[in-house]
C-alpha cells in the first residue's frame, strides 16, 4: 500500500469519531496543555500554584491517550503512526516549543515569586499563557488540515518571555 493509499485508509476508519479525517490527529491531545495554561492563570492570585505547575511534564501525543478516558483512544493511538508526515512535522514542531515554554516558565515564575513581585508575576504568567494559546491554536489548526503555522519570527517573539 502506497503511503497515499495508507492514509486514505485511515481517514476511512476514523470517520464519525473524534479523531480529524484531514489528519488523523484529535484535539482532545491540546486538553493536555489545556491544563497546564488553568494552572499558570491561577499562579498570580496564588503562587503556591506553581508547585502543581512544576510537576506538570510534557506527554507525547500516544502517551497522552493512553492515560485518558477518550473514547477513541485506542484508535488514536494507532491512527498516529499514520499522520503524514506534513502534518506530524509542523504539529511535533509546535508541541515542542510547548513544552518549551512550560519548562521556562515554570523557572522563570518560580524565581519571580521569590523576589516577590507581585506586578511583574501577573505580567509574566499573562505573557506565558497568552504564547502558549498562541501555539495551541497553531496546534488545533494543524490538528484541522491547516498548512498555517507561525512565521519564524513570530515562534521567536512568542519563546522570548
């Protein structure tokens, strides 16, 4: 079967779930971030939070699945070994300057809230969760068939917090 022929193959078996026949990617992987962005919101408000924020660790895509109560799991998981590779490039790209962003973060955040700054703690962990929805909406976009992705300046300006 050629790599085409694979993929359209694919597309077929994940018709009607939750899983995008454009990629064979699903979004419920971003709740992953999703959760760690509802963590840095709080930390401003109640800095003991970054506690919870540094045990946060980056998933992989199937690790992710395995760990959920998603209904397709299982179908998820195997579907990725399929996504083209114009798709898993960009959408690995992003997930990792994710990552990224979470790891500085989480140092930066926690060395602000030593000095007790209070001021530029709201700014930064604003500053942190804004670039990282920025990166989730590339990655919902990617998940969807988008060719979109960020322009190396903006991916600069966005891991420069």
């Amino acid at each position: 079967m050629t790599d085409e022929a694979d993929f359209a193959a694919w597309q077929k078996k994940v018709e009607g779930t939750n899983i995008s026949s454009a990629t064979l990617l699903a979004t419920d992987y971003l709740n992953h971030f999703n959760e760690i962005v509802m963590l840095l919101e709080m930390v401003p408000d109640m800095p003991d939070m970054i506690e919870d924020c540094k045990e946060w660790a980056p998933k992989s895509y199937q690790d992710h699945f395995r760990d959920s109560a998603f209904s397709d799991k299982e179908l998820a998981i195997e579907a990725y070994d399929h996504v083209p590779s114009r798709f898993r490039d960009p959408f690995e790209e992003t997930i990792n300057h994710l990552n990224t962003i979470v790891g500085h973060a989480n140092t930066q955040l926690d060395a602000i809230i030593a000095e007790g700054n209070e001021e530029l703690l709201r700014e930064t962990a604003n500053a942190v969760t804004k670039s990282l929805q920025r990166f989730m909406d590339v990655a919902s976009g990617i998940i969807h068939g988008s060719a979109k992705t960020m322009s190396q300046d903006e991916i600069d300006a966005a891991l420069d917090l």
